[in-house]
C-alpha cells in the first residue's frame, strides 16, 4: 500500500516538490521557530552592554581575517573548559552579536572571556609576530593591522544597519559614531569623554595599539578583543557556582 | 546512456582535435536565445558598472569590476558567434549536452584549484610563515577560498552537471531549451568567483560554508530557481510515468538548498555601496540558523545530489539494476526528513537550549537507517558485478565511495552523541571526520561519475588511459586514508589533552602542549592532501587527453532521445 502511493507520487512533479518541502520544513520550524518566543531562551542581563563603533570595527576585522576559523567564542558547560577558560558562556552574551561568533574549531584557545587577560602591549607584539611571544604558536603573523588606518567615516551606516536588526543604537550615537571611534583609541582628545557617556563608563579608552595619534586597525581589534566576555557580569552570577566578576581594566 | 567499452577496436580512429566549433556553445543556441543571452550578459554588465561606481570607496568596486569584465566577456562571446547558423530542428531528437561539457570541465578545473589551496591551508598549520607575508595569504582568509572552491566550485559544477546529464537521459527528454542551463552553468561560476575572489580580500559574512556577501547570495538566488525551473520543465517533458529515484535526490538537492540559502543569508547591508551585511538573526538564534544551515548543507549538496550521481552512474557502470526499490524510498524520505532535525549537534554543552541539542542529538542517530540502508543498496546493487569492481578502477572509486559514505554517516551520528561530542567538538577529529565524507565520499564518487560520463559525452571509445584511472584510484583512496588517520589521532589527542587532570586537581596541560602534540599530524594530513591532489591532476590530464586524443566511437544511430538503458526497475 504504502508503496502504491509512492508509484503514483513519482508521477507528479509538483507532488513531488511539495511532498520534499513538506518533509524537509518541520525540523527547522520546530526547532527554531520557538527559540523567539520561549523567553528561557535568552536569560535577562539588565547590564548588558553594546559594542562601541571601534569594538564593532574591531569585530569586522576579527571576521574580516577568518579569526573564527580557528578561535571559538563558547565556552561549553564542562568542567576542564569553565577551569581553563572561565565561567561557560550565556546566550544573553551574544544577544547582540550579528552574526553569532561561537565558531567550530580550536586551532588556537577559546577567546570568549579574553578580555583583560593579557596587557594591549602584549596583544601587539602578538598580533605582530605571534611567535615572539608564543614560540610554539602557529597562527599567522598580522602585521598589516598595524599599517592600516583604520576607516572609521562610515561607521554611522554600520551602526545604522545593526540597528536595522536590533542593536538598540541611539540617534546620538549614530551621530557620532565616527568621533567616538577616534576618541575610544585616542584618550587624551576631546572626543574620549563622549564615549563613556554614550557607551557607560566601564568603556575602556585607551591608546590599544601603543600610538595615541592615530586610530589603526589594531587599535579596533585589540579594543574588541579586550572588551570580550566583559559586556556584561550575568555568567560570573548566574552560574551553579557563583564567582567574582572581574576587576574593571585601568 | 551507453557506455561503449567493448566497442571494435579501430587503430585508425581520427583525432577529434577539430571537430568542434570553439564557440560551440553560441553555435547551439537560436537566434531569439543568442539576443537573450547578450540582453542578460549586457544587464549583468551594467549591474557591475552600477556596483563598481557605488562602491569605489568599498571592496564592492573590485567586485562590482569583476562583474563587469565577466558582463563584457559574455557579450564579446555571444557577438563573436552572433552569426554562427542556427541549430537545425534536428537538435530536438538529440540531448543537449554541451554545457555538461563544460560543467565537468569546470569542476576539474576547480578541483585542482581549491585541492591546492587546501594543501596550502595544511602547510600553514604545520609551517606558519608560509604567507610571505601577504594580507590575503593568511589562513583565515584561504580556508574559506579552500571550502567554497571544493564545495561549490568543484561538488557544485559537477552536480550541475551531472544533473543535466541525469534528468535528460531519465526522462527521455531533451531540455526545453538551449539558454536556461548555460545561464545556471556561466551564473554560478560567477557567484563562486565573487565569492573566492572576495575572501580573498576579507569580504566575509563569517557564516560557515556561507561566506559570500548579500550581492553574490542575492545573484545565487536568481540562478538557482533557474536551475530549479529549468529541472522542473525538463521533468515535466519526461517519456517516462515515473520520476528516477536520482531525480528525486536532485530535486530534494535543489529545492532545499534554495530554501537553506535564503533562510541563512537573510541580511542588512550596511550601503549599497558596501560589501559588509549584518545578518538579521542575532547571537543563539543565528548559531541555530547558522548550524541548521551549515549541516544541511552537507546534508542536501554533499549528500543528496551526490546520491542523485550514485544512483545513476553506479548502476550504469556496473551494468545491474538497483538493488532494491523500497530501501530506495526509505533511504530517500528518512534523509530528507530527519537531516533537518539533525544541525543542533553542532552546539553540543553550548547556550543553545538543551532541548534542541536533545533533539539534534536524537534525529542524528535515527539518521543511521536511512544512511545506511542507501549505502546499502548501493553495496547491494554490485552483487553480480564484484569482478567489474575488481578489474575496472572506475567502478571501484564508486564502491569506495559507498563505502566511505557508510562509514562517515556512521561516524557523524556517533559524533552527534553528547557525551562524544564533548570529546571531538572544537578538535581536529571533526575535520577528519568531514573529510571522509568530501574526500572518500563526495570527491570519489565524482570522479567514478566522471570516467563514466566523459567518455559517453564526448563520444570516445573509452578514456584516454585506464592506467591513469587506476594511478588516480590509489593516490585518492592513499590520499584520503592518510588524511583521516592523522586527523582522528589529532583530534582525539587534542580532545584528552584539553580534560586531562592531575593528580592535585589542576589541568595537566596548557593549551599550547596541546597544539605542539599536533605538529607531526599537521605534516601528515598535508602530505594526505597533497596525495589527493595529484590524484586529481592525474584525472584532470586524463580528462583533457581523452578530449583530444581518445578515438571517437563507431558512429550509432540517433543518440536518443530514444528508450535507452534506464537504471532501476
């Protein structure tokens, strides 16, 4: 019987398509149709942060270099990975990540609480010849980030585009997204104190890559990296085992 | 399809150097399809002129400028042949095989290519500085010019392919027209171009296996429901009551993919004038999407189309019928439906609610049966013919590729296990395990299709050397032992090292201990690969040779669409 329906099925080219479609939606209806609407799903972190328009350019780097080829940003719930790289990560950590940066493989370690476990000064020297700072290390050497000028003119439009999908960026903010870009990298201009009103004052502003006068791309990186794991305090809290959040960076 | 292996030998066959017309493929087209072809062609070039001027500032002029040489390529092409005569109305009792021609040519072409990238990418994990110190060199941006060239440039060209060839000569029925696949061939190049070209230069949505930006997705999207159209139009022409069980991997190929694609690429530009984009679905919600994506895509590019080849190639080649029709029907509704179920093991112990990864979890290993019972047939379908698979390479790669297809399905749903997962996630063994699946299963039975199919569409008697067939045979299959052997000892290696314990209760190793133990298996996985490369430019010379040089069949009678051999029951 079930294969008499088959025989005739196979005659129909439209049955056909429509009985693949009809097979082929369900999974992906139930599993991630209710992954919006089950609140569950993403816990509450009244103190969650957004990138800054330099962290934001530094992500486009990070993505822009294939660094999620080999770094992951999810820390699982096992033992060994909460020891060696901190509390494992929350869904409300990247809730305003567009894309997601969780990745599949670790040629080098986890990255997602990175943030202030190595100085600026080491991120340069890493990012410049890794192999002067980690001789085993194999990842390749970025010494263009520090040559590059960072293009900072058109990041109100970026800013414009993640609020398009849901990055809740302020019209002020957009405004002045390029300003606040130069004075995150830039501490001693006028432009700096903007960026801890606009972003909050745990906003680190600093000269990342060691040169106050100027904004590079290693500037926007190594701020990016810097400030991961570090939006909000929710998996330090939330956790089982409850721990210390980390010190603010000076 | 014939497959004249036995024809009478003739010394003196002539060299078919010249017997086609380089512009062969204007030349078959009508005067009405030649004038469409070069209002699309002159339409795309304007779009890249559009481009490269809104994004003069962005590495969208770059693109919007490689669109517009391949517009103006396309047009200098068509008006070059413009007045070539017209196909006769003969044309009609014949298959229209000529941008199949291209097709396999295309997917050898990108073989070696993205096989050489993928050697390169190898090297770089074992020796570093190898980037000569070049932006575009660095790992990060050729890995992903490696994935796409073998998945789409070379999985894709040959899928469209052989499909054109599969559902012509399963359906009795010659294409409706002549236009409609040169325009899904030609179009999905230039989306793997752009799509290499802009890794290349960092532009990268980051997706997995979907790193081309909004423009190139957006251009995917126009050729493949071409694509599907075009299959659809050419089924509905068939002489046959029923649709050939490959047509429904190819159709399930087809539609899903489509549905996968613009579900996952769904973006916001920055501009007009930028190549960047911001996918709308945010952090968990884009890991699920991503994920859902990303393994179906192995799921219904790697897996569905290439049954679709299996299913006609093997039985051809080994001159037997499918084995059985009812494990076909199983095989086929049980991958179509549970695979979508089955991307969430890829977010094992993450923030992904637990429920999904349960989910995933459980519908991977259900996906066992019908991967199985598709391996099966196809084991099952060479009783009778194991001497075949003894004396003739060709026939052996497919074999090995059923093989190969059993056991990485196997390994996919043990790896989908939690608890396993918490082991080879993140490792290396993940990468071994993908590569059973491309190289032993996907790349190889390709190459079984092709020494199949070239022969036949070029009308040669045979290929041009059987030796090298075999000489390919045994670097692939060395090629991808080597590889897999060292990835599973990497990665399993990587995985207890990362939770080894002391005795006081502290991690026994640093993360670095765990990458120098990785080193020598680095070595090997890039010598597996570099066997598998010269495999395939053994095959990509014994292609071209057989196009040149390979005597010509004794002409028959009409070639089709007449009944022919129909595979199955």
């Amino acid at each position: 019987m079930p294969e008499f329906f088959h025989r005739k099925l196979e005659r129909s080219t439209i049955g056909f398509v429509l009985a693949i479609i009809a097979a082929a939606s369900v999974g992906g209806i139930v599993e991630i149709a209710p992954l919006f609407t089950i609140d569950e799903t993403v816990e509450e972190a009244p103190d969650m942060r957004f990138y800054t328009p330099l962290e934001l350019a530094g992500r486009n780097i990070y993505i822009r270099e294939g660094c999620y080829a080999c770094h992951s940003q999810m820390i699982r719930t096992l033992q060994d990975e909460v020891e060696r790289y901190g509390p494992y990560s929350l869904a409300v950590e990247s809730r305003y990540d567009h894309p997601m940066l969780w990745g599949s493989k670790r040629t080098g370690p986890d990255l997602a609480r990175v943030g202030g476990k190595y100085s600026d000064f080491w991120h340069v020297a890493h990012l410049t010849n890794p192999r002067d700072v980690v001789p085993e290390s194999n990842m390749p050497a970025y010494r263009w980030l520090a040559r590059n000028s960072l293009r900072t003119e058109d990041l109100p439009l970026h800013l414009e585009a993640q609020r398009a999908v849901g990055v809740p960026y302020t019209d002020e903010m957009i405004e002045n997204a390029a300003r606040d870009a130069y004075g995150q990298a830039s501490p001693d201009s006028d432009s700096a104190s903007g960026v801890t009103e606009r972003y909050g004052e745990e906003t680190q502003v600093r000269a990342f890559d060691g040169v106050a006068t100027r904004v590079t791309e290693m500037d926007a990186l190594i701020a990016y990296l810097q400030v991961l794991g570090r939006l909000t305090d929710a998996a330090f809290l939330d956790t089982a085992a409850p721990q210390k959040p980390p010190e603010p960076i000076e | 399809m014939h497959v004249k292996r036995r024809t009478s030998h003739t010394g003196d066959a002539p060299h078919p150097t010249t017997n086609e017309s380089d512009c062969y493929m204007v030349a078959t087209l009508t005067g009405g399809e030649r004038q469409i072809a070069l209002v699309i062609s002159g339409l795309v070039a304007i779009c890249g002129l559009t481009l490269a001027a809104a994004g003069r500032q962005d590495m969208l002029g770059a693109h919007g400028f490689i669109i517009l040489v391949f517009g103006l390529a396309c047009v200098f092409v068509i008006i070059n042949g413009f007045y070539e005569p017209e196909p006769s109305p003969e044309r009609f009792s014949s298959y229209y095989d000529e941008p199949i021609k291209a097709g396999v040519i295309a997917a050898m072409a990108w073989a070696v290519f993205a096989m050489f990238i993928g050697v390169w990418v190898a090297a770089l994990l074992a020796w570093p500085d190898f980037t000569f110190d070049q932006e575009w060199a660095s790992f990060g941006r050729l890995r992903p010019v490696h994935t796409t060239g073998v998945i789409f440039g070379f999985g894709g060209n040959a899928l469209i392919a052989t499909s054109f060839h599969v559902m012509q000569r399963t359906s009795r029925a010659r294409m409706p027209d002549q236009l409609s696949a040169w325009f899904v061939l030609v179009g999905y190049n230039l989306f793997c171009l752009l799509a290499v070209t802009g890794y290349l230069m960092g532009v990268t949505q980051s997706k997995e296996y979907a790193e081309a930006e909004w423009y190139a997705d957006i251009w995917l999207v126009i050729v493949w429901v071409t694509y599907f159209i075009l299959y659809i139009r050419t089924i509905a022409r068939r002489k046959e009551p029923h649709i050939y069980v490959a047509n429904w991997y190819f159709m399930a190929f087809i539609v899903v993919v489509a549905i996968l694609h613009i579900v996952n690429n769904i973006a916001v530009p920055v501009s007009l004038g930028h190549a960047k984009s911001y996918t709308v679905w945010p952090g968990v919600q884009d890991a699920m999407v991503q994920w859902w994506y990303g393994h179906n895509a192995v799921a219904f590019f790697l897996t569905a189309g290439f049954l679709g080849m299996l299913y006609y190639y093997l039985p051809v080649r080994a001159q037997r019928p499918i084995f059985s029709y009812r494990l076909s029907i199983l095989s086929f509704w049980g991958i179509t439906f549970f695979y979508m179920w089955a991307g969430s093991h890829h977010l094992h112990y993450t923030a992904l609610p637990h429920w999904v990864q349960t989910l995933g979890m459980t519908f991977s290993v259900m996906l066992l049966v019908p991967s199985w019972a598709s391996a099966g047939n196809a084991l099952l379908t060479l009783n009778g013919a194991w001497h075949r698979v003894r004396d003739d390479a060709t026939l052996r790669f497919m074999m090995v590729a059923a093989v190969f297809y059993g056991l990485a399905t196997f390994e996919g749903s043990f790896l989908a296990i939690r608890p396993v997962n918490s082991l080879s996630h993140y490792t290396d063994w993940t990468v071994g395990h993908v590569h059973a699946g491309a190289l032993g299963w996907v790349a190889l039975i390709t190459f079984g299709s092709f020494y199949t199919l070239v022969p036949s569409l070029w009308k040669r008697e045979r290929m041009y050397s059987a030796t090298l067939v075999e000489v390919h045979f045994w670097f692939a299959l060395a090629g991808t032992l080597v590889y897999i052997f060292a990835m599973w000892n990497s990665g399993i290696i990587q995985g207890l090292m990362w939770r080894t314990y002391t005795d006081e209760h502290t991690l026994a190793y640093s993360f670095v201990d765990s990458l120098v133990a990785m080193h020598p298996y680095y070595i090997a996985r890039a010598f597996g690969g570099l066997l598998f490369l010269l495999g395939a430019i053994v095959g990509a010379y014994n292609i071209w040779m057989t196009l040149r040089t390979a005597p010509l069949t004794a002409p028959r009678g009409s070639d089709a669409p007449q009944p022919v051999a129909v595979p199955g029951e």
